[in-house]
C-alpha cells in the first residue's frame, strides 16, 4: 500500500484497486459512505514463447517435444488449465503464486541429475513457486498460477504432448 495521492493494494481476487484521495466522495446521512474506486488497467497477459519444438520424436511417436519460454508480468494470471502431456516448468526468476485444483504436482528443485523433492501440491493446495525450483505437471493436474509479485516471472517448460495439442487446454 503507498499513501500519498493514491491508495494501491491487490484486491482478494488479486486485481490491484487504486482509490483515488482527491476524487472519494464521503456523502453522510441515511445514505451511508460512498467512496469513487477505478481499478488499475489490467496486467498485460503472460507471454509464451516457442523455443524449439519436435513432432514425433523417437520414441513417442504421435507426440511433440517442446521447449518454450513463458514470461508473466506482475499482476497477470494464467486460468485453470491442463497440459495433454507431461510438463516440466522450471521457475527461472521470481516467485510463482500456483494453485492446484485436481491431481496433484511435484515441486522440485536442485539440478535435473540429482533432483530433490520439496513437496507434492495436492488439489486444493497453493504454493509459492521460486527461482530455481521446478514442477512436474501431468495431464490429470489441472491448476492455475498468477504473478503477485512486483517482478516479471519466467519459466522455462519443456514438455512432451499430443502432437496437435496447444501448449495448454483452458478448463471452463
């Protein structure tokens, strides 16, 4: 929260809402308190960048192998969805705010050789996902994550999906 001209705090529903000082309009009497509230413009949407992909490489074929750069600017969110596949998002910097509504998702971390588990985010289950650690994500986990940090988050995924598939499949 900054005080001065105006009044910025991220809302329950992780919208940022700016109450404008000069502009709030206090009417007393049997009308109750009225205060003017304008939400900031919306944070711009996660940014997914296709580094290298690979249909039908040995091995799987009917598959994809892919390789891909996401970058979620604070304040953005990324709705429930799924991946048809196995992914692995690797958190190159910031900190991931990522829910989990069906299934389950291991949270890693150290180097892919000598991986160690931190935790298993279990449906219902939120966690903060930082620099340097790692989730395994598979077609029955089904989550959502947001940025509500004051720095950009970017991940890093490689996965292995159905050929035809979109890098994710929104969930209604």
């Amino acid at each position: 929260m900054r005080i001065g001209n105006r009044i910025n705090w991220n809302h329950r529903t992780g919208r940022r809402i700016r109450v404008g000082l000069g502009l709030a309009i206090l009417a007393l009497g049997g009308a109750g308190t009225a205060i003017a509230v304008s939400a900031d413009t919306e944070a711009p949407a996660p940014k997914y960048n296709s580094l290298a992909r690979v249909p039908d490489p040995i091995g799987a074929p009917g598959r994809a192998l892919n390789l891909a750069r996401v970058v979620i600017q604070p304040g953005a969110r990324i709705p429930l969805h799924f991946h048809q596949g196995t992914q692995v998002g690797y958190v190159q910097s910031g900190v991931l705010t990522y829910h989990v509504q069906s299934g389950r998702a291991r949270l890693m971390r150290g180097a892919g050789d000598a991986p160690k588990l931190d935790r298993v985010i279990r449906a219902g289950q939120t966690a903060r996902v930082r620099a340097g650690q790692w989730l395994i994500e598979q077609p029955y986990d089904h989550h959502r994550a947001a940025n509500y940090g004051r720095k950009p988050v970017v991940i890093l995924l490689a996965n292995l999906l159905l050929k035809d598939a979109a890098p994710s499949k929104l969930i209604p």
